[in-house]
C-alpha cells in the first residue's frame, strides 16, 4: 500500500466511523426515550416491523454493496463504466423496490404480527430508503468523505424528530417514516454528487437486468445471512408476543450497534483488498494478517466491553421492565468477535478472488442451520433461544468459512505435475 493510498484509507476510515456513529450510536441516544416511552408491547411491534423492513431493504440493496463496489473499485478510471454501473444499479434497485412491495401487500394479509399497517409500510419505505444509498459507489471510488458528512447530517435531524415528535404507543410509526425521509433526501443529494464526475445515464430494462446479474451471487449471500441477523427479531415474533419480541429487540439493538463500529474498518479495507485480489492471491494474501488484526482484534475488545457492561447498558438505554434483555445481550455479546473474523475470511478474501460460488454455499447452509437450531431452542427459550441461535450459527458459518480459506490459499498445482507437498 502507497504512502498516497494509506492517508487515502485512513481519510475513508474516519469518514465512515462518522456515518457509522451516526447509523448506530444516534439511535442509542434515542432508545431510552423509546423504550419508556413505547413500552415492551409496542417497541416489540416496532422490532418486527423494522426487521421486516429491513428484509426487503435486503432484497432492494440486492448485495450491490458487495458486488458494486468491487467493480467500481476495479474500474476508477473509467467514467463510461462507472456510469454504465451507476445506471445499472438504479435501475435495477427501482426493479426489486417493485417486487418488494407486491410482497410486502401478501405478508400483511398472512402474517398476523404484521397487522399494523401504518407501522409496516413506514418500515418498508425505512428498509427501502435506506437501501437505495450511494454509499457503495463512493466506496469502490474511495472518496466517502464526500457523503459522510451528509449522511450524518441526516441522522442527527432523525434523532431531533423522534425526541420532538413522538409521545405516546401509537407513535411508533413515525421512527421509521423520519428516517425513511431523511434517506430519501440524502440520496438524492449523494446522486447529483456522484454525477458531478461520472456521465449521468437513463436506467434501462437491459442495463437493469445485466447488473441484476452481476449482484446475483452477492444478493444470496445478502439473504442467506440476513435468516440469522436482520430476520431474527421477525422470525421470534412468529414464536412468541411481541412483548418477549421486545426484550430481546432491546439486546439485539444495543449488541448490533456495536458490532456495526466493526463496518467502517470493513467497508474502507474492501476496496483495497478488491484491488490486491486483480494482482493475484499473493497480493491478497499479504495484506489478511494486517486485516485479521484490525478486524479481531476490534471485535475481541468490543465483545468483552459488551459481555461486562451488559447489565450497566440494559438498565441505562433500555430501563425498567426491560431486565430480561441483560442475558440476552449476554449471549449477543460474542458477535462482533466472530463476525469480525468472519469478514477476513469472508470479504477479505474469498469474494475479492471470485470464491462467491463457495462463500454463498456456506452462508446459505448456515441459513439452514439457523432455521434448525431455531426449531430447536425457540419454542423452550423464547429470546435467549435465539439469541444462542444466532451466535452458535455465526460460530459455524465461520469455521467453514476457515476451511475455505486453508483450501484456496494455495494455486493449484500445474496440469501433469504432482502437487507439492
């Protein structure tokens, strides 16, 4: 890495941990307002709702976080492919919005604890705001700091409306609605910068459907993980009521937020390791220890951080009626340890050298292992069943993800010589 990329790094590092604060640590300030002021009952129906939203933020967002990014890391100095990208993905995301909503109409009809219509397409319009953000591009061109301070702006008039705005249960609908808002004006400001340097192009139906399948690889293992991340709080409450939804909502909210001061050292490292996967698997190879230490080294103090503080945390940002969490949280705890090693494994080096094929076969096995262990600890240990469930699937996605890793971290030996040893 040049003396020129690493100041390039660090400025994209500093930049994201300032989104990242924004996107986690905002809404920290706000959830002691919530949870006394919404109370478990209807902070479990805002916890179901919001992760149904961000289900099908899932599907807008198609992995193009992922698959976008490297390719526009790949192509910087090329404006007419970046445009061509560009395009590609607005088209593409207006696409998947359509298909969201027809199934955001049949799963209201279906699923009883989407009964709350206003709540629900608050969340939708939430999970596709938030899907539809620039970040990606300026990610793969290493220039975040461009929006960063726009996003963070956005977050901090979020957090001013939930404080000013909402007073009673029935309010629930305006957290995801303000935030939808702000994202959505966001994003339009992220896109005429993006276009101040990259020519501006119609989505088309053709450069839709080609960039749909660029990302298809991605969008698998987006939807893979998201079984046993985003979809926990929704797939409890098919369980169990919203109120015990509630308890564990408060932990997952607390441990996800700081798991997510992981993602800015992940979403500035990807690049470079984007780039050091076109000069081969040597050059990718030398850069995972440095990522390892970053990464887990990251995660081991914020899991311990969050192991100790738990009853210190539950009790100042949840507050009373909320005790149940402080276990919960607990057993959460462990996630941005493993996940932190996950995304070496994972990001760092089997998406960058094209490994998709492998890497979306162990998440979407995880995923099937998630719907057991669910099946088996839920229905006896509501919350803090699926709470294990989640760590226990981490801890075994990330085991094949090691095993990936020790098959391709050498070539293959030459066609008619033995291999050797």
């Amino acid at each position: 890495m040049t003396e020129r990329g690493g100041r390039r790094t660090a400025r994209n590092i500093a930049a994201l941990y300032g989104v990242q604060i924004a996107t986690y640590l905002l809404p920290l300030l706000t959830v002691p307002f919530l949870a006394r002021t919404l109370g478990p009952q209807a902070w479990g129906a805002l916890a179901v709702a919001q992760a149904f939203g961000g289900m099908v933020g899932l599907l807008i967002d198609y992995g193009f976080d992922l698959s976008a990014t490297r390719e526009v890391a790949r192509v910087q100095s090329d404006p007419a492919r970046r445009a061509e990208l560009l395009s590609g993905v607005l088209g593409a995301r207006l696409l998947m919005t359509l298909i969201a909503a027809a199934l955001t109409l049949l799963a209201q009809a279906a699923v009883p604890a989407l009964n709350h219509p206003l709540l629900l397409w608050a969340a939708v319009a939430w999970g596709a705001a938030q899907a539809s953000n620039l970040m990606w591009y300026f990610q793969g061109v290493e220039r975040v700091t461009r929006v960063a301070g726009l996003d963070v702006a956005a977050k901090v008039a979020v957090t001013a409306g939930i404080l000013l705005l909402i007073r009673r249960p029935s309010d629930a609908w305006l957290v995801p609605a303000l935030t939808a808002g702000a994202a959505l004006l966001s994003n339009a400001w992220a896109l005429r910068l993006a276009h101040r340097d990259t020519p501006f192009l119609w989505p088309s139906w053709s450069r839709a459907l080609r960039t749909l399948r660029l990302g298809w690889s991605m969008f698998l293992f987006r939807g893979s993980a998201a079984f046993y991340s985003t979809a926990s709080a929704f797939l409890l409450g098919l369980f169990v009521p919203v109120g015990l939804v509630g308890h564990y909502a408060g932990a997952e909210r607390i441990a996800r937020a700081v798991q997510g001061l992981l993602t800015p050292l992940n979403r500035a490292l990807y690049p470079r390791f984007a780039r050091a996967a076109g000069e081969g698997p040597a050059a990718t190879r030398a850069l995972l220890p440095a990522g390892l230490r970053l990464m887990g080294g990251a995660g081991a103090v914020l899991s311990a951080g969050t192991w100790l503080a738990a009853p210190l945390l539950v009790g100042v940002l949840l507050g009373p009626g909320f005790e149940p969490a402080v276990p919960v949280l607990r057993v959460l705890a462990a996630l941005p340890l493993v996940i932190g090693v996950n995304m070496v494994f994972g990001l760092f080096w089997l998406v960058p050298l094209g490994h998709d094929r492998a890497f979306n076969l162990t998440v979407a096995l995880g995923a099937l292992l998630n719907a057991a262990l669910i099946a088996l600890l839920v229905p006896a240990s509501g919350p803090l069943g699926m709470a294990w469930a989640v760590v226990l699937t981490e801890v075994l996605v990330g085991g094949g993800l090691y095993l990936l890793y020790r098959q391709t971290r050498r070539p293959a030996p030459a066609r008619g010589r033995p291999a050797e040893v």
